[in-house]
C-alpha cells in the first residue's frame, strides 16, 4: 500500500467520527470500497457495528462495509445474524437488518448460514429486506432445490403482498420451482 493509500484510508478513518451522518456513512461506503482485508479499519467497523451506542444508520453502514471488504467473517457474520433477530421488530433498524442480510451473503456461502437469513428476509415487515430475501431465496433454490420445502411456505404468502415487484417474483418462484 503505497502513502497516499494509508493517508487515504487515515482520512476515511477520521471521518466516521464525524458529526455529519452524510460524512460518515460516505466514508464507511469508502472504506468497504477501498479497505483492504488486513486493515486496522476493518476492527473499528466491527466496533461499530457491535456498539449500541453508535446510530442505526452507522451500524447499518458498517454492516454494508464490512461485507464489501469481505474480512474476519468468522467473526462478523454471527454480529450480523444476531442484529437481525435483535432488531426484526424495530422499524428504524430497517436498513440494518438489509445491509446485515446482504453483508452475510458476500461474506458466506454457507447454506446453513444463508437459509434463515432467507426466511428471516422473507418475513420481514419492510419491503427491501422481502426482495432481497427473494433474491436470495431464488439463488440458494437454484442452488439446492431440495430446500424448497423450508422456502415455499414464506413465498406462498408473498403472493398477496402489497408490493407488486415482490407479488411477481414470489408467483414466478413459487410457478418455477413447484414443478
């Protein structure tokens, strides 16, 4: 890592602890763009993101970084399920459970791991978390078919969701893998 990279990453370090939320959760986004995986940085995220004390949307934020950077996953992904089950009823903690969800999956390929981040997804009350469960529903299918009997039964209600975009692909799911 040359200098101007260390300075760089410094700089983004700095700027977590800013008091503007749009500075920190832009340099969290660069630090999960540009970290590298045995950077001091990457233990301050996973501070972060265990902290109570740090604001959802910062801890949300380090959970986006953290599964960029694709580091210490042994140690991140259990913060990361244990914030999903914690916060699955709290409204202001929607994007943490989104970003939590999406970190696991870069961060694991482990279908243990993977399926009840799916179904918790799949029942979650916000909408962006019932896509990306979707998503994820359709690869691990795709995957291991065998799975469909833990699977379709969170899809069938979906067929009645309020969102269209999530209506359509539970019924294409449900269509493509009952067969």
């Amino acid at each position: 890592m040359t200098a101007d990279e260390r300075h760089y990453l410094d700089q983004l370090l700095a700027k977590l602890d800013d008091l503007d939320p749009i500075v920190r959760r832009d340099a969290a986004m660069d630090l999960g763009d540009f970290c590298p995986k045995n950077h001091p940085a990457v233990n301050v995220l996973i501070e972060r993101l265990r902290s109570p004390q740090q604001t959802l949307p910062d801890r949300a934020c380090a959970a986006l970084a953290l599964g960029r950077i694709g580091a210490k996953a042994c140690e991140v992904i259990p913060i990361l399920l244990t914030l999903i089950e914690e916060m699955k009823d709290q409204a202001d903690a929607d994007a943490l459970r989104l970003f939590a969800a999406e970190a696991i999956e870069k961060l694991t390929g482990e279908m243990d791991v993977l399926l009840p981040v799916a179904c918790r997804c799949l029942a979650d009350r916000f909408w962006k978390c019932r896509v990306s469960g979707l998503s994820l529903a359709e690869r691990l299918l795709k995957r291991q078919p065998e799975v469909s009997h833990r699977l379709v039964p969170l899809l069938e209600p979906l067929v009645n969701d309020e969102v269209d975009e999530i209506r359509e692909n539970a019924v294409r799911l449900l269509v493509e893998f009952e067969e």
